[in-house]
C-alpha cells in the first residue's frame, strides 16, 4: 500500500522531494504527484498548498485516485500552548476545525464541520487518528530524539519535544495574541495551522489513516509572521525527520 505524504508549502516540500528515490510525476488537477520510494516504502509526495480545501482535494485524489492509506500531513504551525516553543513539534491525536460553527450575538460557537446543532446535532468535535495508527506512532517515536535547534531559531543545545495533542484548523492565518490565548484555553488546542482538519475528514470518509504532524514555526502571536519567515526552513526539517522515521511502521 501506498503511503500519501501532503506538504502545503515549498519549505516543507523540499526536505522529502530532495531524498525521494525513482520518483515519477504525475500531474492532476493542477497539482504535481511525485510517486517514489522514501525509507523503503512506496510513497507519493505532493505540494497541495495552503487552506482546507487545497488540503482536502489533495487528500481525495490520493486515497482515491492513487490508492494512499494513510495519509500524512508533514510540515509547520503555529503554537497555542504557552509551554511549548519554536521548534518543538506536535502530532495530532485530533484535529478540530476552529472556523466551523454558528454565530450568535456576534460571536462564533465551534461546532463539528458539516453540523449545526439545530439541523444534524452531534456531541462529536473534531476527528480522531485511528487508534492502531496512533499507537503505531507513539511507540516508534517513544526513544526518538531530535536534534537541538540552531542558536537562529532561539535554541540552547536542547532538543526540541515531541508531543501529542489537539491541533486546530482553519482557513485563518493567526497573528493575535488573544485569538491565541482564546483558541488554547476554549479548544484545548496546541497548535493552529490550516489543512490537518479537512485531511482528517476527507481521510475518515474514505476509511483510511492519517497523521498531522507540525513543527512549530511561531507562536500564532502578535510576531507569528516575522517569527514564520525566520523559522520555517529549520523547523520543517524536524517534521520530515519524524516522517521519515515513522515510515516503516506505517
């Protein structure tokens, strides 16, 4: 089986294009498939580019169109959590879509995506990785370590942490320290970025796996887009390291 690797952005794309082995592309729907071998499995690698619904198109071509299960998701966010720092990486264990729900009095109430409480009701919020797989990955990366980030990115000879949590989706690029503090303390979310949600809903419908896996590129502040542009290159090798070393228990 074919293993679906989604990047969004160049950044992230090119720490796996660079080490893809007999790639071959494909062309569909405006996007470029490249269809190889990366640490001994068949993968197809693939720049979907940003947004949910570049995420979800690009999800359904795969499962659908080439066969992919699982699916993952590997490059950057924004962090949430105020324990955590640039550099530090977060993988899912659900996805929620931050900008779906109702409005009321000026205000919007998070609601799982395609429900609104008055029509199809549901206690559900968010989309969870498949049990097996997640265990799979907890257990494959419980000795792993990653390097310590470069004194650019703010390191201090410590390796950046791993951990496992709630990522947030949306089609909102955060640079707010209240929408920040708000999206942590209501949702419980350690990181924000804008695909994991729509891969997740995409990949449940067509029964197949998936992974979000993000390294923290800013902290969705008042500096998230200078913090971006300074971090993205280093802190996206962090997320392709972790694929790579997960591929053989996928």
């Amino acid at each position: 089986m074919r293993i679906g690797i989604i990047c969004a952005i160049p950044q992230e794309l090119a720490h796996l294009e660079q080490v893809l082995g007999e790639a071959a592309a494909v062309e569909r729907a405006g996007l470029r498939f490249l269809c190889g071998r990366l640490e001994g499995r068949d993968v197809v690698l693939v720049g979907a580019g940003i947004g949910k619904v570049n995420a979800a198109m690009t999800a359904t071509l795969l499962a659908e169109r080439f066969g992919c299960d699982p699916v993952v998701f590997s490059g950057v966010a924004g962090g949430l959590d105020p324990e955590l720092h640039i550099g530090d990486v977060v993988i899912a264990t659900r996805t929620i879509q931050h900008d779906c729900g109702w409005i009321e009095h000026g205000r919007l109430h998070v609601y799982q995506a395609g429900h609104v409480p008055f029509f199809n009701p549901t206690e559900r919020l968010g989309f969870e990785v498949p049990g097996a797989l997640l265990a799979r990955t907890r257990q494959r990366l419980a000795d792993f370590r990653l390097p310590a980030l470069s004194r650019r990115a703010g390191g201090e000879g410590v390796p950046a942490r791993i951990v496992f949590g709630t990522i947030l989706s949306g089609d909102q690029y955060i640079h707010c320290e209240e929408t920040r503090e708000r999206l942590h303390r209501e949702l419980g979310g350690q990181a924000v970025e804008m695909e994991g949600g729509a891969l997740a809903q995409v990949c449940e419908a067509f029964g197949v796996g998936w992974l979000d896996i993000r390294a923290l590129s800013d902290l969705a502040g008042r500096d998230s887009r200078f913090d971006f542009h300074a971090f993205v290159d280093e802190v996206a090798a962090s997320s392709a390291l972790i694929l790579r070393h997960l591929l053989p228990v996928l």
